[in-house]
C-alpha cells in the first residue's frame, strides 16, 4: 500500500520533533521498518525494477482465438512471458 506524501511528511515530522521509531510506528499503526525506509526516501517508486507478471487480456484472447490448441509453454514462448503467466489463482 502506497501512504500519501503529506502523510509520509507527518510521520517523519514527528520523529524530528522527538518521538521515536517506536511510538511513531505505534501511534500512526505502521512497521518501524516502514518509517526507516521513509527517512532514506520520502518519496515512493515510480518504477519497478522486474517485469510485470501478467499479459494483456486482449493479447492473451487474440493468441487464444489464433491458437487454440497450443500448449502453455508454446503461448508463453510466443507472448514473451513465463508459463506462470498463465496460471489463474
């Protein structure tokens, strides 16, 4: 979950004005983990760093209706993608 700028700014104010981790992580019901990370960088990703891990719904149904018979490895070749892709929970 991505916390908003302002709240991130709070959370990081009252820790320079003299709570700790501990009671700032208690009274805003977060991880101390999560403040730590903040104080190195405020500001959240806009990136990621690995692939995403699903496929269009459009690309996958037009391969679908093209090749119906086809094996998940073969669909996974073609599409560019793992076999997990394809794995519905």
């Amino acid at each position: 979950m991505t916390y908003s700028l302002d709240f991130r700014k709070q959370v990081l104010k009252s820790i320079d004005e003299g709570m700790t981790f501990a009671e700032a992580a208690e009274f805003y019901n977060l991880s101390p983990t999560t403040i730590q990370n903040w104080k190195r960088r405020v500001h959240s990703k806009t990136t990621r760093q690995t692939n995403p891990y699903k496929i269009p719904d459009d690309m996958l149904l037009n391969d679908v209706k093209e090749y119906p018979d086809d094996y998940q490895y073969e669909r996974a070749r073609r599409l560019n993608c793992s076999k997990k892709a394809f794995i519905m929970p």
